[in-house]
C-alpha cells in the first residue's frame, strides 16, 4: 500500500521516537523491494538459490544437453565393433549406424539366439536386414492329428498308448457270429450281421427247402412237392398249403429217411401245416 502524503510529518504519532520514524518516500522504496524479492533469489540476486540445492521434482522438464544423453545411451547400449550411435542435441535425436554389420555374421547371431525345431525355420535377409520365421500354418496346426495317424509323419502305435489292454481290441474280422439250431445268418462282426430264426418263402413250383424255412406252398397251379434238406440237428422246417384248390402239397425226404415212420406226407386242404424238425437220421413231426 502507498502511504498517506497527508501524514509525512508524523503529526498525529507524538509518541513515536524521530529515529523511528520514516517519510512516505522511505516506506514506498521498501515495499517495492518487497515486491520485487524474487529478484533476490534468481540468477544474480543478493541471495542467490541453486536448483541442485533444493529438495522434490522439476515441475517443468528440462532440455537434454549432449553430454547427459550420451552418457545415458551409453549406460543403456553397448556397441559393438560394428554397431556405433551419435546422439545430436540440437535436433534431439539418436542415431545407431548399423552399416557396418556383417549378413553374415548377424545371420550368426542370429540363428544361435533362435532356434528353430523340426517344424520352425529361420532365415536372415541381409540387404534388408529382415530376419524370417517360417512356422505351420494354422491349417497344418488344424490337421494335426494326420501327423499321428497311420502313414503320417509321426504315426502312433496304438498298442504303445498308456491304458491300452490288448485283450479288450481285437481284429473284428477275426470274430464270427455263428447261428445255432433252428437260426440263419451271422458271419464275422466287421460288418452288420443279421441273424434269422426263419425264412418265409412263398412257393408255386416243386421246392427244396433249408434248414429253417417257412414255405407258404400255393398248389393252385398244379400239386407240387416240397423236399426236405439233409438231415441235421439244426433242422425246424414249417410248411403250410395257402389255397383251396383239390391239388397236394407233397413233403418228401432227400433220401431213404423217413418223417414219423413215412417216406412222405401228405397236405391235401387249404391251412394244413407241419412243423418237422431232425434228430440228423430221419425227420419229426413236432405239430
């Protein structure tokens, strides 16, 4: 504040001692010392401030010099004989000459740092200082099972698995479902396999039957004689005549056996049936 020029005498301040006492001129001078007392502490002042002497972080960043650089780049690079760096303060900038490196060297270098296996390769372009990496692709990661099956380049043998119990795989086509008395079919379990009880057949003609065969013998035509297979354990033959005409339907045997005791037997009436089985000499009539 500016002191009040009405006051320069000090009138109204008897009791303070004239030593004390200051005219405006002396109080102005002092209050703009006051205001200008940064000056003091600035570069050149009466009470000079170092910053290296004071505590806490820079608030604003300061510009690199080129000593300061190149001894941090040095502490962070180590060049080689065939790798150097410049640093350049008026531009800021760090250079790292790589012209004299050697292909092949780097090449070197290179490939004792990465190694690539069986399936991974590397190589070092030197004009362009590129170095590849050559791994499989994802569709070759995709079919990767190939690799492991028959004919692939790292097939593996079943039998070598952990867990593998040799009695529980076998050669399906070495294991044969055989049909038993009275049933057809079967064969080795490699494929699907379809086991009959019977084997309905319609008949017209003269017929020799099989093993399990059901003839539906239609004598419409003309009689006509249904004969036996060979005797045999296995043996349940059904024959049945299906129509109403006056012609027979013959059962005869392949040979000199006999059924219940005869040579043949006799269907002369529409829905007449046998049921004739073998005890592999001669045939039984079961019903």
């Amino acid at each position: 504040m500016t002191w009040d020029e009405t006051k320069d005498t000090n009138q109204t301040r008897p009791n303070v001692p004239d030593k004390e006492k200051i005219t405006s001129a002396d109080w102005n001078a002092m209050v703009t010392d006051q205001k200008s007392h940064k000056t003091r502490h600035e570069s050149g002042g009466i009470d000079e401030l170092s910053v290296e002497g004071l505590n806490g972080v820079l608030s604003d960043p300061q510009p690199p010099n080129e000593e300061a650089v190149d001894g941090f780049v040095a502490n962070l690079l180590t060049a080689g004989d065939k790798l150097s760096y410049t640093y350049d303060d008026g531009t800021d900038t760090l250079t790292i000459d790589t012209t004299a490196l050697d292909s092949q060297e780097v090449k070197d270098e290179l490939d004792a740092t990465v190694t690539g296996g069986p399936q991974v390769t590397t190589s070092y372009d030197g004009t362009t200082l590129t170095l590849t990496i050559d791994a499989p692709t994802q569709a070759e990661f995709d079919n990767h099972s190939t690799r492991h099956e028959s004919g692939g380049a790292d097939t593996i043998d079943h039998d070598n698995l952990t867990g593998y119990v040799s009695d529980e795989h076998v050669a399906h086509a070495g294991v044969d479902i055989t049909a038993g008395a009275g049933l057809t079919g079967g064969g080795s379990i490699d494929a699907s396999r379809t086991i009959d009880a019977h084997t309905t057949t319609v008949e017209t003609t003269d017929y020799t039957a099989t093993e399990t065969d059901i003839v539906l013998a239609d004598a419409s035509s003309g009689a006509i004689t249904v004969t036996l297979p060979a005797p045999s354990l296995d043996i349940d033959v059904h024959i049945k005549k299906i129509d109403g005409s006056s012609n027979n339907v013959t059962i005869a045997t392949p040979g000199p056996e006999t059924i219940d005791g005869d040579s043949t037997k006799i269907l002369n009436s529409e829905y007449l049936s046998l049921e004739i089985t073998s005890d592999g000499s001669d045939y039984y009539i079961l019903y």
